[in-house]
DNA sequence: TTGACAAACTAGCGATGCTAGAATATATTA
DNA sequence: TAATATATTCTAGCATCGCTAGTTTGTCAA
C-alpha cells in the first residue's frame, strides 16, 4: 500500500513550508514577526500541528539556520578560485562571508544569535555545520601550523567584523578597510 | 522649597533601584526572567511607574548596557600598564576583554546582543561608549597607521572570539592560543 | 458496518509588554 | 482653612505570545 508513502511525502512537504515559511517572514518582518500563529496561518494548518513537526519555536529557528550554515558554506567554497594565490583565497572567503552576513542579515541571526538548540562540536553535530568551517580551514591552512584554532581565531574575527557592522557599532565605509588589515594580519604572521 | 528637591532625588534613587534589579535578575536568572511585573516587584510600586521612567523594556536593558560600558572602560584602562612593552598592553587588553565578556554574560548580552535603543557614532553618543573603544585604541596606536580603523577590526576579532566561544562554538580549551595567535597578528603586520 | 487508530482542530492556560482611566496624594490658590 | 488644580500611583485589562489538554474528524482494518 504505497498511500503510507504519499502520506510520509506529503509531511515532509509541509515542514519544508514550514520552514520556508519562517525564513520568509524572518527575511521581510524579522524575527519577532514568526509567531507561531502566523505560521500556521501560512501553511493552512492549526497551530498544534507545528508542534508535530517542531519541539518548540527555536527548533523551527534551528531549521533555517541549517539551512543557512549549508548556503553559506556553498558560497565560500565558491569564493575559493583554483587559480588565486593563498592570499587572494583567503581574502574571498572573507568578502564572501561578510557579504553573506549583510546580505541575508535574518539568516545571519538564526545561525549566529538566536536560541535554536543546534549542537556544535559534537559527534552528532550535522554536516553542513562542519562544512563552513572546513572551507576557511581550507584557505588559512596555507599559512598556520595550527590550522584549527587559526580557523577558530580567522573565523571570530569575520563574526565580530559581521556582527559590531550589524548593530552600527563600527564604520560602514571603511569594511574593505578592515579586510585588508585582516588579511595583512592572516597573511603575516597567523 | 526644598521638597522638589527631595522629590528629584527620590525618584532618581528609584530609578536607580530599578537599572540595579534589572541587572542583579539578568545576571542570576537571565534576561528573560528581566520582566516588567518582577522588576515593579522589586522595587515595591506597580508597573505603569516603570514607564515614567523608561519608554520600554529595551530601553531598561539599555541603561544597565551603558553600566558595562562604563565598567569595561575602567577595566580596560586598569589593564594598561606603564611597565608594559606595546605587545604586553594589547595582549593585557585583550586578555581583559575577554574575562569580562565570560565573567559577566549577562552584561556582555545587554552590551552587544539584545536591543537596547543606544546610539552609536554620533554627536550624542554617550562617553563610555566611547571609552572603551578609546582604551583600545591606546594599546593598538604603537601598531598602526590607521588608528581607528585598526582598532575597529582589533576589537572584533575580540567579540568575535566573546561570543563564538560564549556559543559553544569554538573550543573553550584553546582560548589562550587564540589570543597568542591574536597578538602575532598585531604585532605583526596590524 | 463497526471499531481502532491517527490526524487535526477548538478552546484555553499562563505568561508577556504595555496602557487607559480611576483613585489617591500633593501642591496651589481663594 | 477650604476648595481647586495638578501630579502621582494604582487597578484593571487589552492584545499577543508559546504551548497544550481534550475533543472532533478522518482513515484504515476487521
């Protein structure tokens, strides 16, 4: 009886409304706009149905954040250009970050700020969590012996590069300003 | 008629009281547990009192916000020491910084996460928003050209490293490296 | 056709931030 | 001093939130 299939299909696709659902709203009316009533609203159920598919509001904040991590490692990855220099790479993953964080400032915050109950450095933590780190890993290992915590220290800086720029707390027309001494930084001595 | 005068006082000495329970909450239970009906609680009057003294919740976040930045000025500035070689402030700086954003999470939160209507930048930007900035630009002046712009970078890598660790992002274990790593960067080519 | 089970809904609980309007205390004037 | 005006504070409640108990509706198998 293949109905159970269709039935296993057509939930599958209504938590993917859900979630799509969610990152709409945060991307035009921020966060605090996804309400669990609004969202029910949206995909045309009552509101325990969310429940069904979610613990909680943050676990649905938690979904578009994966979703997020998996993008934005797509796109640094895309920033590294086989015939760069190390350093040119280096400062690609750094433009493609930041532009990420500005661009999609919503996905941002679910990634990096709010509540989601994603789990970090873990065995269980999922792939595309890893996968960004790895891309910067990738282009910093070039000039560390350390390449973790060069990774962890090269990926703070860009996070409080993104974030203090987000809240006005440092100067907007002087970024590329602050990559190119990032990357003086990077390719001296890291 | 010295009772206006009282009266002044009074109603200073009250809001005192309620930026005092705000902070003492946040920091033993959290921001979330920060609510209306437990600060009029506290502080023994009803809730539209606290409206006469602050437009909304955020706005209370914000003054116990700009108690921190006056407090991580003053820690800041007492991490300098005459004594100390360039590299040994920055380090000392930096060192402080990050003790301060672990010591007080709460505050750190109130600072440079959640809403708070404080302004930065401009013309009536309050002094210990500046002051802090001003602390670092000290120790990072030896290294520079571009004071500013340096330091604005100086002190995002900074937060970056705060609040991916306070995150469980990176490892706790290896914070020192970090800083290590940090202070090579500006010693040598910041 | 009936009974068992799964799925979805209605209705509501206990909170939240915030506010209108009533009540009370204080100051000013006749 | 008594009456009036002005602050000050409170009571009560609105709209909204996340979340859930209990009921209804739908879908299968016997």
């Amino acid at each position: 009886m293949g109905s159970s299939e269709r039935k296993i299909r057509e939930r599958e696709e209504r938590e993917r409304r859900i979630v799509v659902a969610a990152r709409t709203i945060a991307e035009r009316d921020g966060w605090p706009a996804v309400t669990i009533r609004r969202l029910a609203d949206e995909i045309e159920y009552s509101q325990p149905v969310l429940y069904s598919h979610f613990g909680n509001r943050d676990e649905i904040v938690g979904a578009v954040a994966l979703e997020g991590f998996g993008e934005l490692a797509t796109i640094l990855r895309a920033a590294i250009r086989p015939s760069s220099t190390p350093k040119e790479s280096v400062e690609g993953v750094a433009t493609a970050y930041l532009d990420f964080a500005f661009a999609r400032p919503a996905m941002y915050e679910a990634m990096f700020i709010l509540p989601t109950g994603l789990r970090f450095a873990r065995s269980d933590t999922p792939a595309p969590l890893r996968a960004g780190f790895g891309a910067m890993a990738t282009v910093i290992a070039p000039f560390s012996q350390d390449v973790d915590t060069a990774t962890e220290t090269f990926w703070a800086a860009l996070h409080g590069l993104a974030e203090l720029e987000r809240h006005g707390r440092i100067r907007p027309a002087f970024r590329s300003h602050r990559i190119t001494l990032l990357m003086q930084m990077v390719s001296g001595q890291l």
